[in-house]
C-alpha cells in the first residue's frame, strides 16, 4: 500500500512513517522542509498551498492520504478536491477538543456539565473557534501549520461528507513524548530537577481528567487506521485506557523519575496564579477507546512507564525557556508555608 503522509515531518508524522514502513508499506510525505538524511520519497511543499501541487500529487496514485496538519473546514474542502479520484480513502487528524465538553470548560458552552468518559457519539460544540485569537496567535507560534479559522469541527464535517471519497477522523489526546513542542511534562520534570520537594497543585485542578497518548502509540493508531479499510467513515477516539486525573499523571512522572518529595494540594485562593488553570474544571475530558480497540484491534505497542522514562530523558536532554509554563519557586514557597489552612499531603509516588 502506499501512503501519502501530509506534515509528516513533525512531532508525529515521523513515526506513523516508521509504522507503515516496518509493515512494508510505500511511504511518500509532503511537508515544508527537506529532510536533512531523506530514507522516503519525499515532496516538498506548503500545506497553505496544496492545490497548487495537485498534479504532482495525484500522480502518486496514494492509496491512502492521511493529513496530520489539517486546521480548517477550507482546507479540508481542498484536501478533497485536490485527492477526489485518485485515492481510495483520506484519514484526517483531529482532536478531542471537538466535544462540547471543550466549550463547557472554556465557558464557550452555556448548560450542565457534560457526563464522562466522552465516547464518538459524546455532543460537539456548538460555537466554532473555541479558542481566542491570542491563543491562536501563541499556538502559530509553535505549530506553524495553525490557521486563523483553526477548528477541527468543520474539517471533521468535510471529511465525513464527501460521498465519492471516503474519510477517517481520528480524535487525538494531549501528546507527550519526545519532541513535544509544548513540553508537557516540563513542570513537573523541571521541578523535580531543580530540588524542588514540594509541587503544589490547585485542588480542582489535581482532581480535573483528561487523555493522554504516547507519541509513537498515537502514530500506531494512525497507522492501523490508515491500512484498515474498516475504518472508513468511522470516527475514533485515541488515548490511553486509563483517563488519569492531573495529580495522578504528576505521580506516575515523580515515581519514573524516582522522586521522593510531597504534592500539596491548595484551594484555588491559595494557590499562586501560575499554577490556576482557567475554565471550568468541573467538566472532566475523559474518553473512551473502546471502538478503535475493538473495530482495528489497537494497543499501545509501547507500555506507560517506557513511554515516561523516554520523555523524561528528552526533556533533560532539550531544556527550553520558551514553554507555556512558568516558575516562581518564591511565590509557590510562600503558598505552600502559609498559615490559615493546613495543605493537603499526598505522597510522591502511586
């Protein structure tokens, strides 16, 4: 089979090619920047500008395309008139953002909380670009491919509309592992690093759960989704089994990286601000995986505690000071020693 990879030389793109290609599939990618040691045949281009690479492409006769950087309902349209014919099936990337339990926490969705684990029939949002334009603006930043319509729901509706060529929607977690542009596991590894044996973390928000992948299980999803003719105009949730909650994740990052110091958990006027996260965190993201496990038989071919370790290693390896996340060791020093409420304890580890 030979599959087109669209921004496949990102965060992801990289390892659903090395997926398809131990399993002995043609792989082609079309992305911005050369590889500096290119293995696969390789096209490059802007995403902002795919049809103008439309013959070159469609000569390539892909069974499958799968697009990694779609942003907006207009591109998602041109995806399908630039492939329409001269491919059996588009997989699109999307993102658990999609529910309207995203719009719930981010205030844009008026009503009750919505129940959990959220599954592919879970309700959408109902306003478009949940996100504020300075939001936005910080995401371009790190992922250049971002658009100003940026909204997943029109490109799902694309996707799944167009009855000549038929799609594939993958709904992804928040991604950790190496190369994370966002480092997510930064505050607490950094923390740990600089001898820090009190994390404090705000109550709700230590009890908030949402999911999480692995870089290279997320690829192994897209790569069963994209040789399994089964998934066509099926919708999938991808993320681990288990929706931990915010402290149980900063436990199972302290236990691999062998810390021994205590979580303090605060109510949210006793916490400094850095580490309040604004929305609701009420409204869990919690989903459910059942559908891609039992319709393309997924599993995470690499196990939780590798997966930790090995991001681990990457965030000591690339210290960065131009993460979302910020330190104020003297503000968190001065919450966690105040009088008027005894914290909370929790042990460092599960």
């Amino acid at each position: 089979m030979r599959v087109l990879l669209i921004g496949g030389n990102g965060f992801i793109g990289p390892h659903v090619a090395a997926a398809l290609e131990r399993d002995g599939h043609d792989v082609v990618v079309f992305h911005r920047r050369p590889s500096a040691n290119a293995i696969r045949r390789e096209i490059v281009g802007d995403r902002q500008r795919l049809p103008d690479f439309r013959d070159e492409l469609r000569a390539l006769r892909a069974d499958v395309v799968v697009d990694l950087i779609l942003s907006s309902g207009r591109q998602a349209r041109e995806l399908i008139d630039v492939f329409r014919g001269a491919t059996s099936r588009v997989i699109a990337i999307s993102s658990c953002d999609v529910y309207r339990a995203c719009g719930v926490l981010h205030g844009s969705e008026p009503g009750p909380l919505e129940p959990v684990p959220l599954t592919e029939e879970s309700p959408l949002r109902t306003k478009l670009q949940t996100y504020p334009p300075d939001r936005i603006k910080m995401l371009q930043q790190v992922f250049g491919w971002l658009d100003d319509e940026y909204d997943k729901i029109p490109v799902e509706r694309e996707i799944l509309a167009d009855a000549q060529l038929p799609g594939t929607v993958l709904r992804l977690p928040m991604v950790y592992g190496p190369g994370d542009a966002l480092h997510r596991l930064l505050p607490i590894v950094r923390r740990i690093d600089d001898g820090r044996r009190v994390i404090l973390f705000e109550e709700k928000l230590a009890r908030w759960r949402a999911p999480r992948g692995y870089v290279e299980n997320v690829a192994a999803a897209v790569a069963g989704a994209a040789t399994n003719e089964r998934a066509a105009g099926r919708v999938y949730n991808v993320a681990e089994p288990e929706n931990l909650s915010e402290l149980e994740w900063a436990q199972r990052v302290a236990a691999v990286a062998g810390w021994t110091g205590e979580f303090v958990l605060l109510p949210a006027e006793r916490i400094p601000a850095h580490l309040l996260m604004p929305g609701n965190t009420e409204q869990h993201w919690s989903t459910d995986t059942t559908r891609i496990r039992e319709e393309l038989g997924y599993r995470e071919p690499i196990a939780q505690e590798e997966a930790i370790r090995r991001t681990i290693e990457w965030e000591r390896a690339n210290p960065t000071s131009s993460s979302p996340h910020a330190f104020d060791y003297p503000a968190e020093d001065t919450a966690a020693e105040a009088s008027g409420r005894k914290p909370q304890v929790v042990s460092g580890v599960t």
